[in-house]
C-alpha cells in the first residue's frame, strides 16, 4: 500500500464498550497492524449531555483488556472545538455554507407540503441559500437564530465513492439537500467535527458501520470544499441479533457489552477472535487464529456484504447458563482455555479462585506444580473461567455443589453404592503411595472382588469426588484431588442418598 496507513477508532462516550464498537475497533486495528500503520484512538465527545467521564474509563479499559493498543491519543474531540467553528467560518467566507433562518415551524411545514404533494425530494428547499448580504444582515440584526447549512454545488449527475467492501457508491446531487453543520446554538455537528479531525489526523482508511453511510456522501461534499482528498471508506456489515434486530445498548443492555464477557470468564483473545468473525472471513473459512496470523490474514476484501447474526440470548439476561451466549463464541473460548500456555491459563485461573475466595496462597509456591498440572487437566472440557470454580469447584475446595443430572444416573440409580463406596474409602486409605498406578489397582482389585462392573463404581466415584457427570480419567481426578479428600468424601458418601 503506498504512503503510511492511518486508521482511527472514534467511540461516542455515551456508553460501555459494546460488542459493535469492540468489532469496530478491531477491524480499525488489524488493518494498521498489517500495514504497519497507525491506530489513533479519538473520543468523540462532543455531545456533552450523553458524554460521560466513566463511559471514557470504560471504552479505554475494553480496549486494554481486549490488548488493542492504540499509537496515538486519546484525543478528545471537545478539545477540537474552536477549529470546529473556525472551518464552518472559514466555509461560510468561501460561499461554502450559509446562514439560514428558516424556523422549525416553517420547515415542517414545507416537508409536509412536500409529503403531500408526493416530491421525491423532501429535503430543505434552500429558501435562505440565495438570501443576499443585507437580508442576512437584516435578519442578524434582529437577533434571529440561525443554523448554517452547506451549500452543495449544483451539478448534474451523480457523486460517488468506491466502498472497499459494498463496491460503488453513487447519489444524484439533486438528491442531497443543503445540510446543517452548525446548530443554532452554534455547536458544530458531527458530521463536520468528525470529517475535520479526520483531515487533521491524516486518517487514510475509515472502517466504520453501514450505518454511517447516510453521512459518508456528505462527508465528502465537506472534503472537497476543504480542499482534502477523502479516505478510502469500508463500510462493514451491521450486527444483528437473533431476531435480525440492530444489536444496540438501548435494546439489549449489559449482555451485548464487552464487561459482560469478560465478567462471564471469556479469555480476551478469544473475543477478539470471535468478534472477527462477525462480518469478516478468509476464503477458506477458518475460525481459529493467533494474533500473528489475524494480522496477517486480515484483509478489507474479507469483509462480508451481508449482515452478521450475533446468537446471543438477547431475552435470556437473568439465566447467565452454560450456553448463555452465541455457541460459536463458547467453543472459540473453550478452544482457547484448552491451548494456551498452562502458565498463562493459571494467571486467569489465579484471578477467577481469589475472588471466589478460593485462591491459596501455596498455590504459587510449593503447591504450584499440582496447580498448574490440576488446571491443565480439568481445562479440556470447560467453556468459560467460570467453570475453574463452577464445575472444577470440588479440586480447590469442600464446598462444591453436585449436578443434579449425575446424581441421579451415577448415585441414586445405583443404591448399593451407599454401602460400597464407603468401603471402598476404606480401602484407599491404606494406601501408602498415592499414584495413577496404586488407585487404579485398588479399584479395580475391589471391583472383582464385589463383582460390580468397573463403570458403575467409576461413575460413583467420579460424581461423589468431583460432583461432575463427566470428566477426565478418573485416576487422574483423584490422584490431583488427593487422598484425604477422596477417601473422606467417598466415605461420607451415604449423605447423597438422604
Ligand atoms: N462517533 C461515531 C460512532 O461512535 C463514529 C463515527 C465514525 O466512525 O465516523 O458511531
């Protein structure tokens, strides 16, 4: 590519981090990764009554825990205000933009005439565009509000712009009205402030949402009278929620929020991963990626047309289950929580035991060794970190809780296990080295003896010592979870069955 990319992330502090702008931001970021470029970080803010310090705190915070690190900023565009009016001045020097006095009343008016009347345009008729100097002095002088307006050139045919993703993008000038950068209380719109940062920040590339393509045409109306070249604009899919709706804060709250996931024991990566997915593939269709290997494939081509189905549980907020978010965005997590470093797994782990008010401190010192390899073993079947203190509860602790489904098919099936089990407690604790080899032999030696088939008592085991229907191998469970343990819970075992 030549020339230095340049790509921003402009969030609305109106809000959380939500899962929209985290995507946006990432797709911002990959691309100036890969092109060795820049990633500014700008908070537009501009909007006092919605803008909130803690809403800041929150979108910077997202982005650290989400590991995009921005090269420049943040800069606030409240800061930007005096240039803001300085070019809607400047345009209105240059016969760019004028005055307009038309009330709101008037211009309700007319839209309603236009309504009726069935005029294609129902856009501002330009009354005030060809008002002349004093009629706009007159006006001033008797102290009525004014907004400004752009005036856009009158030309036949069409203005247009090549999307990176949606292709050609045309609209007949006739269609575009004279459009309101400033308001009447002299505040700079949006749709000016964020192209002049723009042209400030030399961004290059805007990745943003298709629902700023009503503002994209316009947009570069203002370039061109500012005398800049546009960027190059991609605009990417929208999120929808199962029911095809705009995913929003408004409609969906805190489950559509990047806290939410990293409250509900996502791993950071993983997010990143998923949310790339939404809106984004490689031709090959491959869902798993280092950091490495997301730069490297990333590409603007690969951004989807159509709209991406985010299968959250949008109406399912109390019940945070196992499956309380998109299934896709379970197993990319519970691919990870599988593959990473064992060392890294445990910082995560370490975090998730101390505020459940499990973590040991020995766990860091001499019992580091069972720790890591206890994580490394019960990780292959877990979804989320919650489940280190949810279903892996009973190896950091005696207070676990037993899943109903395997109480039923591995205990209460199987009553002679009341007696048998006890028994067998017994028998493990005479034994002296408590290895893979020694347990096994144990249990299975006394599986012959009583004539019970191995499963039986291994289910019962594993349930009474782990709460758990399933598992890993069960010599490995108790050979982690320890001989007191096991042997106290197998011989208190009878209290399942009252
Ligand atoms: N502040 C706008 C938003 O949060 C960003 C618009 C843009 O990317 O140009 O939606």
């Amino acid at each position: 590519m030549a020339g230095e990319v340049i790509v921003r992330f402009p969030p609305s502090p109106t809000g959380y981090l939500h899962i929209g702008g985290a995507r946006t931001a990432i797709f911002n970021w990959l691309f100036a990764r890969k092109h060795k470029g820049k990633f500014i970080l700008r908070i537009e803010d501009t909007d006092v009554e919605r803008s909130t310090k803690e809403s800041v705190e929150g979108i910077l915070d997202g982005l650290r825990w989400l590991g995009l690190d921005w090269d420049e900023g943040p800069y606030f565009q409240s800061e930007f205000h005096q240039e803001h009016v300085d070019v809607a001045q400047r345009l209105l020097e240059e016969g760019k933009a004028y005055k307009c006095f038309c009330t709101k009343e008037e211009l309700e008016k007319k839209r309603q005439m236009a309504l009726k009347e069935k005029r294609s345009t129902v856009g501002y008729d330009g009354t005030c565009r060809n008002l002349t100097p004093e009629e706009v002095r007159e006006r001033e002088a008797k102290g009525l509000p004014y907004v400004i307006r752009f005036k856009v050139p009158k030309r036949s045919g069409k203005i247009g712009y090549d999307d990176k993703v949606l292709g050609r993008i045309e609209k007949d000038y006739s269609e575009i009205e004279d459009f309101v950068i400033v308001r009447s209380n002299g505040r700079p719109l949006y749709l000016l402030c964020n192209v002049v940062d723009d042209i400030r920040d030399r961004i290059t590339h805007i990745i943003r949402g298709q629902d700023h393509m009503a503002n994209t045409i316009r947009q570069i109306l203002l370039y061109e009278a500012l005398g800049a070249t546009p960027p190059v604009f991609a605009h990417m899919p929208l999120t929808l929620d199962p029911k095809k709706r705009k995913i929003s804060k408004r409609t969906h709250g805190e489950v559509v929020s990047v806290q939410f996931y990293r409250e509900h024991g996502f791993l950071p990566w993983a997010l990143v991963n998923f949310l790339v997915l939404l809106g984004w593939h490689t031709s090959d269709n491959r869902e798993i990626f280092s950091k490495e290997e997301l730069i490297e494939a990333f590409s603007l081509e690969g951004i989807s047309k159509a709209n991406a189905v985010f299968n959250f549980n949008p109406d399912d907020k109390e019940k945070v289950k196992k499956f309380f978010t998109d299934p896709k965005a379970l197993s990319i997590n519970a691919h990870y929580l599988r593959t990473i470093p064992v060392e890294e797994l445990a910082g995560y782990v370490e975090k998730e035991l101390r505020d459940a008010g499990l973590w040991d401190e020995a766990y860091k010192g001499e019992r580091r060794d069972w720790f890591l390899k206890t994580i490394d073993l019960i990780r292959t079947r877990f979804h989320t970190l919650k489940d280190f203190i949810g279903p892996g509860r009973a190896y950091f602790s005696d207070e676990f809780e037993y899943d109903q489904k395997a109480l039923k098919k591995n205990i209460h099936k199987h009553p002679e296990l009341k007696e048998l089990l006890p028994e067998l407690g017994e028998r493990l604790d005479s034994v002296d080295s408590w290895t893979l080899e020694t347990t096994e032999e144990v249990v299975r030696a006394y599986c012959d003896e009583k004539g019970v088939k191995p499963g039986i008592i291994i289910n019962g085991i594993r349930t009474v010592i782990t709460g758990q229907l399933k598992g890993p191998g069960i010599f490995d469970c108790m050979v982690l979870i320890g001989k007191d343990r096991v042997v106290r819970r197998l011989k208190e075992c009878g209290a399942l069955y009252e």
